[in-house]
C-alpha cells in the first residue's frame, strides 16, 4: 500500500477519536462522516493502484510477446 492509502487511513482513524470524544451530536455526526470520506478515498486510491499495476503488467507482457 502507498503511503497516501496509510495516512488517509489515519486521517479516518483520527476522526473517529475524535468523534468518540466529542459531546455535541452534530459534530459527531460530522467526523464520522468525514472518517467514512477518507476511508472511501483510501478504498479508490487503493483499487486505482491495483488497476494501473495491472494495466503495466499486461503492457509488459505484451511488449515481450
């Protein structure tokens, strides 16, 4: 995993501490959805380095065939 996946993953995990901290509801509600947001740019960062190692591979393979 790249490091930008990593610490949008942490950038998550310090949202929900800090929304397991927090008292106002609102706020809550907002951190959580902002953890939600960067766990879901980790999972499309993630998949787009999956399908742009795949694309290579594929073009590696043919440039030997």
């Amino acid at each position: 995993m790249t490091a930008r996946v990593e610490q949008y993953r942490l950038n998550a995990a310090k949202c929900l501490d800090l929304a397991d901290r927090s008292s106002d509801p609102e706020s809550k509600r907002s951190l959580l959805a902002m953890a939600n947001a960067w766990l879901m740019l980790a999972a499309q960062r993630a998949k787009n380095i999956e399908i742009i190692s795949e694309s290579q591979d594929a073009q590696s393979k043919r440039k030997r065939a």
